[in-house]
C-alpha cells in the first residue's frame, strides 16, 4: 500500500433497545456473559437512535474516537476488546475511485477515526450505550468489509455493552445467554421484525431526577454477589418467561405481553432491593405513573398498557394501538403537565402527530383536560409540574442501516476529523 493520503469512510444509524424480559447480572464480567436470556423491543431510529461515521487513513497516527462531539479515550476494555475483535475479521476492501485498496491483513495497523452523535441526550438515561456500541461494531463491519451475520456481530458488540448486542437487530429480540465459556454461543437473534407488530405505541416519560444513579454495570454486580433473589431468578424465573414471551410476541397477545412486561420490569426492581446496599432506580414519579397504569388496565378489565423501567426512573410504556395511546398521552399529561414556560412540541417529542390526535395541538388544551374517570383521584393531584422532563413517542422499529448520503457523515471526507 503505498503512502497515499485517502480517507475512507462508512456511516450507519443504530436504534437503540428496551428489555421487555431483563439481562440482569454476569457470569463473566470481561466477555460480559449474562446470567439469563432477556428479550428486547427495538425502538424506531427515527426517534432514538445513534449515528456513527468511522474512517481509515493511512494517515491516521492513531485511534480516535468523539462523542457527541467531544474526544472520549478508547483506552477502556470494552472498547479495545471491540476493536480487537472487528479488526481481527476485516477483509480486502477496494475502492478504485478514490485509489483505495486495503488488504486483510492491514487492519491491524491501520487507525481509525470514530465520530459517534446520539439523537437524543445522553443526560436522559436512556440506553445510549446499547445503541452506540452496536452502531461502533455495525459500522466497522461495513468499514471492514466484514462477513459476518448479523447474530455474530451482536457478540462483538456485546462485550462493549451487554445490551447492545439486541441492538444489531430491528423488531423483537432474544439475547441468548449461551452455555459456552467463551461466549461465541451467546448471541442475538430476532424473534419478529418490527412489521409483525406495529400496532404498538411505546411512550417513554423521561421522569426527572437529581440522585446520580448507580451504573447498570456496577448495580448488577452487587446484585450477583449479594442477591439471593437473582439468582432464584435466574434459574427458576426467567427461562419459564423467556419461553411465554416469545410465545406472546408470536401471537401478538398483548395480555400475556403486558403481564410478563410488567412483572419482570418489577422483579428486576425488586432485585436491585434485594442488592446489599439496595439500589433504588424508581423514584415517587415512577410509582405514580406504575400506579396509573395498573388501576386503568384493572379498570378496563383487559391490559392496555404495558411498563417497564430500566436502571433509572424513566418509564417506558407500551399501549396496544393508538387509540389507547392517545388516551394515555392524555392521561399523562393531565397528571404531569408541562411547566408554564415550556411548549407542547419540546415536551412531546419523537412521533408528535400523536398531539393532533389528542386534542392537545391548541394553546390551554393541557389545562382543559379531565381526569380519566376511571384513575380518577386515585394516584395524587397534577400539582407537580416539572416531574416529568418530557415525553418521547415512538414505535418498534428497524436494525441498523447504512447511510449512504454523505452529507450525513460526522467526520470530514478529506481531513476524516469532525464536521
Ligand atoms: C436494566 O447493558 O447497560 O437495561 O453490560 O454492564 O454494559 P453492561 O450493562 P447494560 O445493562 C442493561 C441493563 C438493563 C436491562 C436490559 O437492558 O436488559
């Protein structure tokens, strides 16, 4: 290869994921190993997602990598070992235009640039490692020209971030915990694509908080060495409701769905209880918001909404249709409305054609609102404004995707440094 001064570059978008039936504990924290199976729902990238340019240039005197903007170390573990691991697979690449022509062997010393932007903010708490390690493993790949299947790439990306390994695929996925020491059996695989069931609405009300939270990463290995419950569930719990749930995302039924949602989302809660020292991820808004939930599906006698909380406050929500979606959206905000400086379109935010449909596009429609008759004084008055940051409304949605339009690239094509 001679010393030419090319830049060569592949960007991709990756949705981010939300575990329907959680992965809760390791049983090898360096290959990241879960304890259990979990199935996750892929949220639509329209609205969530991370988009991730990467570049190689015999230029290039090092790996680089900035996120949302800002230069991060690559020095961690879980990146060098996901570096390790795509590099080892890169193929010949050829691109005679632009006098590119990398051969298999040259990945291993070749550097690469990384720039990586979160659509949504970091600071939320939503799963951003889970899209942006899948979007670092996807990218590369197509940078690589790497052969492998979707399934084993997701077992690169797994040991960057347990759950983005979900992330490789669109739709409906089951992380397989595998049985095998090195981790080459523990993978993902997509159950449904996100056409088979897309009369769900998912609602997340990013629930704000002032308590710095324990890490996904540090909370489940103080809950594997201290816990006796995990481990009942893991063992005797999950595999019963991996087999349930995939059967209740295969027939579309939406009970079975809603009560394995929610009794995991709350096993896992209670896990983290059962953790010396406890760890609290829920606060006063996410038991609100759990208790409104609750009283109007018991009210109507069949579930219409689904819940389910990671390791933080927010609640994350699955109405069966949009009719049901748009009644919860009322009920939302009637609860926990804006604050009086704040605009309806920056406080429902993602899919917010869902506001037109609720009445709630005119100025004073929250103020107008009336409580849902059936929840009705039952879960505390709507004087706490501000108690929810905003709404955010989405769908299940597709995998990753190259993005071919250049202008969509984070790194410049002739220097390969941020836009
Ligand atoms: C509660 O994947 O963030 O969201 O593997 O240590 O990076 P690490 O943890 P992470 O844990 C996610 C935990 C969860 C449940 C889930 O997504 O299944």
């Amino acid at each position: 290869m001679a010393a030419e001064k090319w830049v060569y570059m592949v960007t991709a978008q990756t949705p981010t994921n939300i575990a329907v039936i959680k992965y809760w504990g390791k049983r090898d924290e360096v290959r990241i190993l879960p304890v259990n199976d979990s199935i996750s729902v892929t949220l639509d990238p329209d609205h969530l997602c991370t988009v991730t340019t990467v570049a190689v240039s015999p230029s290039f005197d090092r790996d680089r990598m900035w996120l949302n903007g800002k230069e991060i170390s690559l020095s961690g573990s879980r990146y060098q070992n996901c570096l390790r691991e795509i590099r080892s697979r890169g193929g010949d690449v050829e691109d005679k235009e632009k006098g590119v022509k990398i051969e298999k062997k040259d990945w291993e010393r070749l550097n690469l640039h990384i720039a990586s932007h979160n659509n949504f903010p970091t600071a939320a708490g939503l799963a951003s490692s889970a899209a942006g390690f899948a979007c670092l493993v996807f990218s590369l790949a197509k940078l690589m020209n790497v052969e492998e299947d979707p399934s084993q790439l997701s077992a690169i990306a797994r040991q960057g971030s347990g759950s983005a390994c979900r992330s490789l695929f669109g739709g409906f996925v089951k992380w397989k915990m595998g049985s095998k020491d090195d981790g080459s059996d523990s993978v993902a695989v997509q159950l449904a694509d996100e056409k088979h069931w897309d009369d769900l609405v998912i609602i997340i009300a990013v629930v704000s908080s002032r308590q710095k939270e324990t890490s996904s990463t540090s909370g489940m290995r103080e809950s594997v060495e201290t816990s006796l419950l995990l481990q009942h569930r893991a063992k005797e719990v999950v595999p019963k409701r991996i087999v349930q749930m995939e059967e209740a995302i295969k027939n579309r039924d939406f009970a079975s769905f809603t009560q394995l949602s929610c009794t995991d989302s709350n096993q896992f809660h209670a896990v983290c209880l059962d953790t010396s020292p406890p760890i609290f991820y829920m606060n006063d808004t996410s038991h609100r918001i759990i208790s409104l939930v609750e009283k109007w599906n018991r009210s109507e006698g069949t579930p219409q909404v689904a819940y389910t909380f990671d390791a933080g406050p927010n609640a994350v929500l699955i109405a069966r249709n949009r009719k049901v979606a748009v009644q919860l959206l009322q009920g939302l905000l009637y609860y926990f409305p804006p604050k009086s400086d704040t605009d309806m379109k920056s406080y429902v935010v993602g899919d917010n054609s869902i506001l037109k449909e609720a009445g709630l596009d005119g100025e004073n429609s929250v103020e107008n609102l009336q409580p849902p008759p059936e929840i009705r004084d039952n879960i505390g008055s709507q004087d706490q404004k501000g108690e929810v940051s905003y709404f955010i409304c989405t769908r299940p949605g597709r995998g990753p995707v190259v993005l071919p339009d250049q202008t969509q690239a984070l790194l410049d094509p002739e220097t390969g440094l941020p836009k």
